[in-house]
C-alpha cells in the first residue's frame, strides 16, 4: 500500500521530542533510517521505508499524519510542496463552452489545482527539488488525458488565462490609487464602462483602493479579471463578502460570459451558488493538508449530490463517513408553549446617513432565527442593538437576557486558543471543541490562524459563554461548505441542549435554510435605511426575501436540498404566477 507522511515542523520546536520520536520507531530500531533528524534540524520521514505502524503520529498528533493513500490510486503525484509535504494528484479540465466548478473543503488542494491551470505554478511531479518543468514536460505528463490538450493550447499560445485570486484583501497592500484609474490600466478589451456598471461599481470608481469596503474589493477584482483578453477565466471565491443579491448578480454576469469560445472555472464553497452558475463540476477529496485527488468530471448537480453522499460510486470512494442530508419539507411551525425570551417595540436607529426601524418583534425559546438582507440595511447594527452593544435611539427591549455575540469582523491577539476555548474544553469538547476541529489548533496564537481557523475559535468561544441568547453575525464566512454544514449542526444541537435561542446572520442561502426555524427580512436601501420586519415563519419570510431578488427555490428531488430555478424557466416562472418563491 502507498502512504505519504505529512511533518509539520513548525509544531515540532523541541529537540528533545523529535530525537524521542525518532528513538521509537521500529525501523530505525532496526538500523535503518526511516525517521531522521536533518542537519537543519527539521524530522524527517522516508515514505518508503514507512510501514505505516501508527507509533510516531501518536507520539506528536498535531505534527505527524501518516495517511495510507486509496489502494486503486495508481497515477503519479502532479505537484508536491517539499518532503513530507502536500501532495496534488491530477488537475481539473476546462470545458469550452461552460462553466466549470470545483468544489472540496478547505485545504484539499483547490487553489494549489487552479494555479497549476492558470500557469502561475508549473508542477514538479513530486520532485521539488527539480528544475521548473516546461510545457513540453508537463503535456508528456498528462499524455492521453483531456490536460494533455489543454496544455498543448495554453503551450501555443491558444489559450489565454485571466486569474481572480482568493484573496483580494491583499489587493490594497500591492495597488493604489483609485479604482477607476485600475480598471482603465487592465482594460484589455474596450469594454471598461459596460462591465463597471454590471458590476455596480459606478459609484465608487472615484474612490481609493484602499477605501472600498471586502465586497466592493471583490467586485473590482472580479472586473480586473473579466476585462482581459482571455478565453479561460479563472475564479477562485468570487462570491465571498458579497450579500445574496450580489451573488446572485456576479453568477448571472459569469454564466453570461460563457459562448464556445471561452472556459469559465470556478472554486466557490456556497452550493446554491455553485449550482447555480456551473455546468459541470470536479469534485477534490483526501486529507485536509495532506493530500489531494481531483476527481472525474460530472455534471453539477450530480456532482454536489454525491459531495453530499460521501461516496463517488465511478472511483468507489468514500471520502466521508456520513451523509448529508436535508428535511423534505419546511419546519413545521412550533408551538410556543416555552414562552418568549425576549422583544422589542418599534426601534429606531439613526447612524450617519444610515437610519435602521426595526418593526415589533420577538424571539422564543429554543429557536434559531435566521437574519437575511443586503449589505448596509442594519442587520449588524440590528444584532449589536440586541446585544447591548449599541444603544437604540427610540424603542425598547422588553426583557434583558444574557447575550453573547459573535462580531462580523474577527480580532487576533498573541493568545492561545487553549487558553481562549478554556471553558469548551473542560464543559463542551464533544459538543464544540471535536465537532469544529479545534483540537489541532489548540497551541497555536490567534494570530497565527487563517480565516477560517479564527471563524471556528470565535464560534467556539460565543458558544461557550453562558447566555439565553446567541447572536452570530456571518459565521459561515470563510469556512468550505462541509464545515457549514457541520457548524449548522453544532449550533441546532447546542442551542437545543442549552435551551437557549439563535439568530443568525449569513448569506449562504443553504446554511440559513438548514438551519433556522424563522426569519428576521431586512429590506431598505443599503448605507440609507433599513426596514426590519419578521420573524416569519419559514415559507413566509424566504417567499418575501426572495421575491425581492427575483428568483425562485425547488428542492432537489434526490437530496431535498434548495436549488435556484433556471431564470425564465417552466417551473420559475410558474412559482412566480402562484407567489410561493419557496418550495413548500
């Protein structure tokens, strides 16, 4: 059997503990060297000589994995990052003519798969130490495959990529001045005015990079992207930051580039979204940091179905223990008998130019509300009222309750996650602390996280205050779709247990559908007012918020879960004529 040890030496500092790992295994007992200590001080692991006994992972679990790869796995690793280090195996396939999606939870080697696509990696096979590989070595790699000719295009010159990277946070740090003035520099094609104003970036094409907020930083680079000449674009999250209405807009504005001339692939974790704009779909399964295997072509809804199954039947993997799985039909409307919790008159707000009502209202016991509405109509300054954060101009709150509120934008510092979570761990590991993960992350600083890993450690410690009610404000930010899945989990069987209640602001449609009983709609004009009503059960509070974005939900008729009706078509159409926008 094939295995590949991953070593993360940055959790390997002591001396004292790699010459003791190294003492322990039984290969090395025997006089040869499987396990070594380099002159640079770093562990190392030879995979052949590996037996696979489990011994040295026990003895640092944080550091070492030793992961026995699929026994029909027979191709050679694409990309390797270094000994004992991530493995890619195969590459996606742009398909002209369509949009094509990958979808694998973070780590898996999506954004490692698209940069080998685009050409800002050229891949060594597994041999890190060899001198860059050129494009005749990379199409006799993949000879006999669909990669060997795309690759004999892109070495032509036939094919040209645009890239949209993940992170467009960085953008500030390596471009300034205004946006306008960077959208004209990349203006490959004359089409600068048209696709600002798709885009809706009209109105701050006159403002600093470094001044527009995530979302509009998303759009601008999204733009950028578009307005080169090329014939495969390439997105990686495109909707992240971005409200529903605007991920809606961005997909229609992709799907609408797509003719026979041109490739379109896109890496996105919200699988509304990602139904909805792809054709086709490459799922990536294997071990978070270890290994990556791309897998076959399929069309997108069967592609997310089996993601959701856990098993791809054509490769006889099951990259998952349990399905995921969705209610037939709408929550059933619970009876009150817990009594509220608490409500509120008619508040008022007045922020700036920004004015917030919020109509009267209450929450029960043991409910998870979710909170759905554009960017800047007040649900953050909705919740932080709520949470006594922010003081209310007119109105009341009639009962005060204990809150605890997780922030939309996440702070670090130089603590300890084990000292943060020190109340999960003692009260909630099998509640808070296994389910998100958190384990591998206990020694590490707050501000040693990437987004993802803070999202969990902020989750984590809201969940573990003592409060009747939990506020969360865009918890599935940065997390893949699995791990929202699984949040969506944690929080319904932890706020069920408490006894307590949940609201919850996001903008994955499938995360809120999941998990709320109601809703709170916010409608309004973003950065001017916004109008506050519900909570509504959950048919009437989707039909009301989606009729604003014009577009229509079907459950999948093999999953139940929520799909976005073709634009214009039989069935959006008719759901349209009979007012119900939700399935029901």
């Amino acid at each position: 059997m094939t295995r590949i040890a991953i070593v993360d030496n940055e959790k390997l500092k002591e001396m004292q503990l790699k010459q003791y790992i190294a003492s322990i295994c039984p290969i090395n007992r025997t006089g040869k060297e499987c396990i070594k200590i380099e002159p640079d001080g770093k562990l190392s692991i030879d995979e052949h000589l590996c037996t696979g006994c489990g011994i040295c992972p026990k003895a640092a679990p944080l550091a070492i994995k030793i992961i026995n790869l699929p026994e029909e796995l027979t191709t050679n690793p694409v990309h390797r990052y270094g000994e004992n280090k991530f493995i890619l195996y195969s590459v996606p396939t742009p398909s002209f003519g369509k949009v094509t999606g990958i979808l694998g939870v973070n780590g898996i080697g999506k954004s490692t798969a698209i940069k080998i696509i685009a050409g800002v990696l050229k891949p060594n096979f597994g041999e890190w130490g060899r001198i860059e590989t050129g494009y005749e070595g990379i199409i006799d790699f993949f000879k006999g495959t669909e990669a060997q000719g795309f690759f004999e295009k892109i070495s032509k010159g036939e094919i040209k990529v645009a890239y949209k990277p993940q992170q467009v946070d960085l953008i500030p740090k390596t471009t300034k001045g205004k946006v306008i003035d960077l959208l004209k520099k990349v203006d490959e094609k004359g089409e600068f005015k048209k696709i600002a104003n798709e885009l809706q970036l009209d109105n701050i094409l006159n403002n600093e990079i470094s001044e527009i907020s995530g979302g509009e930083l998303q759009r601008v680079a999204i733009a950028a992207t578009v307005l080169k000449n090329a014939n495969l674009y390439i997105f990686d999250e495109p909707t992240s930051y971005l409200d529903i209405k605007q991920r809606i807009n961005v997909s229609r504005f992709i799907k609408s580039m797509i003719d026979e001339n041109n490739s379109v692939l896109v890496v996105e974790h919200d699988l509304v979204i990602l139904d909805y704009i792809c054709d086709l779909v490459h799922l990536i399964y294997g071990k978070e940091g270890a290994y990556g295997i791309v897998s076959g072509v399929k069309p997108v809804r069967n592609g997310i179905n089996v993601y959701l199954s856990g098993y791809i039947k054509e490769e006889n993997v099951r990259f998952r223990d349990s399905t995921i799985k969705f209610a037939e039909k709408p929550p059933i409307k619970k009876k009150h008998s817990a009594g509220i919790i608490t409500s509120w008159g008619k508040i008022e707000k007045k922020l700036g130019n920004f004015a917030l009502t919020a109509h009267k209202g209450s929450i029960h016991k043991n409910e998870i509300i979710g909170m759905l509405g554009e960017n800047g109509t007040g649900k953050t300054t909705f919740v932080r009222i709520l949470a006594s954060v922010l003081k209310q101009d007119k109105g009341e709150i009639s009962q005060k309750v204990r809150v605890s509120y997780k922030p939309q934008y996440l702070e670090s510092s130089d603590e300890l996650v084990v000292d943060v979570l020190k109340d999960a761990f003692h009260k909630h590991e099998n509640q808070i602390i296994h389910p998100l993960n958190i384990v591998p992350l206990s020694l590490k600083k707050l501000n040693e996280l990437s987004g993802g890993e803070l999202q969990r450690v902020a989750i984590a410690y809201c969940l573990q205050q003592d409060a009747d009610l939990y506020l969360l404000d865009e918890p599935s930010a940065y997390l893949d779709s699995e791990q929202r899945l699984i949040l969506s989990k944690v929080i319904r069987d932890f706020i069920e247990h408490k006894g307590a209640s949940a609201l919850i602001v996001d903008h994955d449609l499938l995360f809120i559908d999941y998990i709320s009983d109601k809703l709170i709609v916010f409608e309004g004009k973003p950065a001017i007012e916004g109008n506050v009503t519900g909570p509504f059960e959950m048919e009437e509070g989707m039909n009301r918020f989606l009729k604003e974005l014009s577009i229509t939900l079907r459950r999948d008729a093999e999953t139940n879960r929520p799909r976005v009706n073709k634009l214009d078509s039989r069935l959006d159409m008719e759901q349209k004529e009979s007012g119900k926008y939700y399935y029901s």
